[in-house]
C-alpha cells in the first residue's frame, strides 16, 4: 500500500485557486529533490525551502490524494505522481498561440511548458513577415487560416498575445471553434460563454506590485 493510488480520481472541484498555484512550487521542489536521488522528503523540508508553514503545504498536497507517513513524509517520486496527475501535466494539451510578438515568441520557447504537457502546435498572426516561418519550433500561420488549421482538432487551449483592440475578436473566433481554455496576455477583459475558462494575466500589475513594495 503506497501514499497515492494512481488509479484514483481526485476532486479537483475541492482545491482553491491559490492552492492550485501552489502546487506547481511543490512539483519544482520535489522533481529537483528527485535529481539528486532524495527519496522520502517531509512537508517540513518543502515548507522551509518555500518560506511556507509545513501545515499549509500538508493542506495543499492532500488535494492530489496523496497521504504522508507519519514522521517520515512522503516518497518523492509517488509525490511527482501525484501532483502531475493532479495538474494533469502527464498529458499533452495542444494549443495555439494568437500574435507572436516579443512575448509570444518567448512563450512559444518557454522550455517548461512541453515538459508539462503543454505543446504549441502552431501560431497565428496578421504580419506577412511572420506568416510561413517557424518561431521556437512552431510553424506560424495567417489568421486567415484558422478556422481551416483548428477545426476538428483535439485544441482547447489558446494563448492570446495580441495588441488589446484585437484581443475580443480573436477570442470569439476562438471561442467558436470549440476552445474551452483561453490564457489572456491582454488588458482587455473577454466576454465570453460560461463554460470557458479564462485566465488572465496582468504583466502590469505585477509590475506595479513590485515596484511599489520594493521601494524603487
């Protein structure tokens, strides 16, 4: 009997959003733990090296439906398991990317997120510089070819990284060819059906968190 049964399902519907956050610091700590053949590691040790309190990290790693041994913790690599099961990073989700500029580019060459299971199969753009060319190993392809590239395709997961006037449009044309995930590099706000998940991020407002808790 081991501390996480791999053919049990979780409830994902149970676990925060901050917890969900947390989970990916977990799985950076322990797969470097696992590199250097550590076997068994405490919610202790993984508090301490991520500045948390050891009864917030056992809360959140309960979620995944892996169970500590008492006073020895929990074995490193059925951890992996469990938190890759839980943030379904053992499967691979193909997605797109809309307007690969500056930081599309580099999303597109983020060298985590194939490792996660998150693979890019193609971008789409406007600028005939960029249309038929392969940034990060992704092929680029004119907006105008969409609908024909996308439809029918096992692809729920798109990146948005387009100038704000443009951000509504492309994600209604997402949103019509059956994308159900829509990660919003934007300052625009999509309206969009109930069941689409939209997770936006704010590059300047944490820029601005910093620059003002750090006294710049």
């Amino acid at each position: 009997m081991t501390g996480f049964d791999k053919w049990k399902e979780v409830d994902r519907g149970l676990a925060s959003s901050p917890t969900i956050r947390r989970l990916p610091s977990y799985l950076h700590v322990v797969r470097l733990m696992a590199k250097e053949d550590i076997e068994v590691v405490s919610g202790t040790v993984i508090a301490r090296e991520l500045g948390l309190e050891p009864i917030q990290v056992r809360k959140d790693l309960s979620v995944t439906g892996i169970v500590g041994k008492p006073r020895v913790g929990y074995v490193v690599l059925e951890l992996i398991d469990a938190l890759e099961n839980f943030l379904r990073w053992n499967i691979v989700h193909d997605a797109i990317l809309i307007g690969p500029g500056n930081l599309g580019s580099a999303l597109l060459g983020y060298k985590a997120f194939p490792k996660n299971g998150l693979n890019f199969v193609g971008a789409f753009d406007t600028n005939t510089d960029k249309i038929g060319k392969i940034i990060n190993g992704v092929q680029v392809y004119s907006m105008d070819k969409l609908e024909e590239e996308v439809s029918g395709k096992d692809i729920k997961i798109a990146v948005l990284t387009v100038p704000n006037r443009y951000a509504q449009e492309a994600a209604e044309r997402l949103v019509s060819l059956g994308i159900t995930a829509l990660w919003n590099f934007t300052n625009v706000r999509l309206r969009v059906p109930e069941n689409v998940t939209v997770r936006r991020e704010d590059l300047s407002s944490g820029y601005a968190v910093l620059s003002v808790t750090s006294g710049l």
